[in-house]
C-alpha cells in the first residue's frame, strides 16, 4: 500500500483497530464484530469490489437497509477509492431510477428483497446474506493492498433529502467527512465508554456521520438496528445495554405518545440527541419532564455540510429550547440578507457557511453549485435568528415561510402553539393559494383524540397574534415524511392547492 496521510473516512476504522483491536466495534442481529475483525472484512469487501471491474471514481450505489454488510460496504468503497452514493431503500420508480441515472453508478449493492425494483440493465451485488453476497464473499477474498485515495478525493454523494427539488448529490470529500467526525465528538461529549444503538437509515447522513462513524473513531460498541423499533429501543435501554440514542422528532414524539413510556424504567439512557427536523418545544418540554437526568443534545444541519452545523448542549437549553444551538468545531456560520450581508442579532435572515466540512458542490449540476455557493460562503436555505451570544434559532426553512396578506409568517412557531394542544398528534402548517391573504396559513394536523377546527384555531388565537393563527385546519392520518422524519411541505402543497 503506497504511503499517505490518513485523513480519510476508512482510516478512522484502522487506526481504532490498531489502538482496540479486541474491542466488539459493532453487533448487528446475532453477529458481532471485533475492531480488528471489521477493518480486515473492508479491506476483503475492497477486493470483492475491485474484482468487479471497477476503478477508483467509479460510483457505486447502494440500496438496501441498515445490517453489517451494509456499514462494510461504505467502508470498503471509501478504502478502495469508489464513491459511495446511499439511496433511501423506500425509493421505488422514476425517484430511484433518477438517483442511479443522475449518480452514474456502474453498480448497484443491493439487498436481494429489494433489487427487483431497481431500473432494468443495472448491474448489482447482493450485500445481503443470501448466495454470492458480499458477507459470503469475504472469506475467501484477498485483503486489499492497493493505493490509499487522498484526503481531496470524493467519498460520497450526499443527495439532498429533495423536501422541495428534485434531490442534489452532494460531493463530500475524505477530508470533508474526517472534519465532520471531529466535531461530532467534540460537540456531542462522544466517548469510548458509550453505549449507542443507531436505529435511523444508515443510508442517511446524520445516523451514519453524525453518530456511527464518529463512535468508530473513538472506539465504542455500537448496536445496530434494521429500522427504529420503538420496543427494541426501550428493551435495550432496560437491559442497561443502551444508554445513548440518536432520533429524529417523529421518533421521539411516537415514543413520548407510547401507553407505556411512563411505565418504563429508562433511568440507564445518558444522553438524548434529537435532530433531522425541527423539535416541537411542546414534545421536548415534556420529554425533559418525564426523562429529568437525560442529558439533550439538539443536533442541526444539512446533507451538504456532513451534515453538523450546530449544537445546543444540555447546558445550553434552559431558556433557549427552541435554539439549535452555535456552530461546532470547524463550521463558521453567519446571518445574512438577501445580497448576504450580516442582519442584526434579532433580525431573521438566512444562515451561510463557510468550513472545511462543506461539499464541492452538487454532482454534474453547476448552475445549482453556483446559485449555492456565493462569495465563498454557502447558502443553506434556513431563515433563522441570532442573538448577542451567538445562539442560532430556526425560524424557517425559506421556501417554506409563508406570506399572508404581505405579512410573512414562521410555520415553526404556528405549529409549537399547536403542539400545546393535547388532541394534536402532529401538525404541519403551510401556506396555500387564498384569494383574499395571497397565502392562507393552513394548518394541517393529525388528531391525536377528539377535537375540531374551531377548537384549534381557538387554541392558536389565544397564543399567537391573530394574523398568525391559522385560517383553516385540514385533518389527516399521517404526514407526508422522508426515512429522516422531514415532513415534506412540497407534497402538501400539492395534495391541498385546489382544496
């Protein structure tokens, strides 16, 4: 293996293997994997991909759910220089047809349950175990030998959750992610000693970058799950075998919503992150009620920049919980206006970023990398407050802020004096066409118990000025998510315009 330096993402695998090699890295369903063990099964999964035709650069897609050979995968793409591009496993059609076609993979590792979906003349490799799986291979594979890439070189496609566009693959470099480690572990208090489950798609860059990768660094025993099962979740904790998660809202609000929450004994789980979307301060209050020893974290930003941006800390949220924090380690944030200059502390504006852990841009789409990135600095998209100590609040994504009558209203804040509502589950606030506001905030809500359209605008008056309150309430089911728990806006939009 010719010389370098080590700033890449499977080289945070090696060296925990060097320092812990007897140490369980990773248990998975009934397998569990020794530091040493895991690093030689990549550097075997390297070979095994190599033996395919493939070369460094080359794209490789994989479409399958959270197991081992799945995390082996990605690590083995990253060691022997292939660009790993994650794809949600619930895409199907024309969304997962776009994402292999726009990527240019010239493989696609896939689970055998879900390879019947992908497009017709697609080459794959079975990662899961079945005949001629990757796992099924290792054995008999070579370690690999080969030329380490460099820190510049790509690692991922990062593609863009699409809550408002079609999805951008954002070109996240060795170097780019190994920063983003850093402050994840610096930021989120990350430690040897800790006990985490990752149950979120590794697919998705707050599970896999934020959590799984940084834990490796450090050398910790992680347990992963195929999907966020509520019940595993809450056994494990009991068990004393968990005591850190890592969740989105909607995740955090089913468990909060259980029968038997209160029930269970939860009092070994530490530390609570939360992130991927916006936290109902209402859900979050009440968590902390229930869970007073729990150290929260608020986790915040985008696939483009790995994804950390900010953190509140545990001893950050008192007096501040709807904030998402201050930026971490290497990420340098500001607040701007429209031509990007600075917006006093107290005003809205956009935040822009500059950092190390920021993308190259947006994979074969320029006009889009030019648009995002502006002066040196990206711009995110999120409309958000700051104030003297340099605390960030997320007032808005920017498309998604809503003018009614010429007076632009926060979704966010419409949708926490909701949440303060006992019969609401969930709620989504949008603007849709009015003749009379231009755009009328609707709110749109899943019951949780019986309750009605009067009621909640009511409810919404007496905590909001009237031109915030909603003008109308839909009732629905569920709410449109991605596998992150973002509620897509996008497709409520659509479903209501007419209505």
């Amino acid at each position: 293996m010719t010389p370098g330096h080590g700033s890449t993402v499977d080289g945070v695998l090696r060296r925990s293997a060097r320092r812990t090699p007897a140490r369980v890295a990773l248990e998975y369903a009934d397998r569990s994997w020794t530091y040493d063990a895991l690093d030689t099964a990549v550097s075997r999964a390297a070979s095994v991909l190599l033996a395919q035709g493939l070369t460094p650069g080359d794209r490789v897609a994989a479409y399958g759910h959270n197991s081992d050979a799945y995390l082996i995968a990605f690590l083995a793409c990253a060691r022997a220089g292939l660009v790993h591009v994650p794809v949600n496993q619930n895409l199907t059609g024309d969304d997962l047809a776009y994402l292999v076609r726009q990527s240019g993979s010239t493989l696609v590792l896939t689970d055998p349950g879900l390879a019947g979906r992908l497009p017709g003349g697609v080459r794959t490799l079975p990662l899961r175990d079945a005949d001629g799986s990757l796992l099924a291979r290792l054995a008999a594979a070579p370690a690999y030998d080969g030329p380490e890439p460099r820190g510049e070189d790509l690692a991922q496609l990062l593609y863009t959750s699409g809550t408002t566009a079609l999805p951008k693959g954002a070109m996240m470099t060795h170097r780019a992610l190994v920063h983003e480690y850093l402050s994840a572990i610096t930021a989120l208090d990350l430690g040897a000693g800790d006990r985490p489950v990752h149950a979120l798609p590794l697919y998705h860059s707050a599970q896999m970058h934020v959590f799984l990768l940084p834990y490796l660094a450090v050398g910790a025993t992680n347990i992963v799950l195929g999907a966020p099962d509520g019940d595993r979740i809450l056994d494990l904790i009991e068990a004393g075998r968990v005591d850190s998660l890592f969740a989105p809202p909607t995740v955090w609000i089913d468990l909060v919503n259980r029968p038997d929450f209160t029930r269970r004994d939860l009092g070994g789980l530490r530390k609570a992150y939360y992130g991927a979307s916006v936290m109902p301060v209402p859900v979050l209050q009440r968590l902390r009620e229930r869970l007073p020893q729990l150290a929260f974290y608020n986790c915040f930003g985008q696939s483009e920049i790995g994804p950390l941006a900010t953190v509140l800390g545990p001893d950050e949220h008192e007096g501040r919980m709807d904030s998402c924090g201050r930026p971490v380690l290497f990420v340098e944030a500001r607040v701007v206006d429209e031509d990007g200059k600075d917006v006093p502390d107290g005003t809205p504006g956009e935040i822009v970023y500059r950092s190390p852990q920021l993308c190259e841009g947006y994979w074969d789409k320029p006009e889009e990398t030019a648009e995002a990135f502006r002066d040196g600095w990206f711009r995110s998209g999120d409309l958000a407050v700051r104030d003297a100590d340099g605390y960030l609040t997320i007032v808005d994504r920017v498309k998604d802020v809503i003018d009614s009558g010429g007076v632009l209203v926060a979704s966010r804040q419409v949708e926490d004096a909701l949440y303060t509502h006992e019969a609401v589950a969930e709620a989504a606030v949008i603007g849709l066409p009015d003749a009379r506001w231009i755009e009328a905030v609707t709110a749109v809500v899943v019951p949780r118990g019986e309750v009605t359209e009067a009621e909640l605008i009511a409810h919404a008056r007496a905590r909001l000025p009237s031109f915030k309150a909603p003008k109308r309430v839909l009732f629905v089911d569920e709410l449109p998510r991605n596998a992150s728990g973002k509620i897509l806006k996008r497709r409520l939009r659509d479903r209501f315009a007419d209505t």
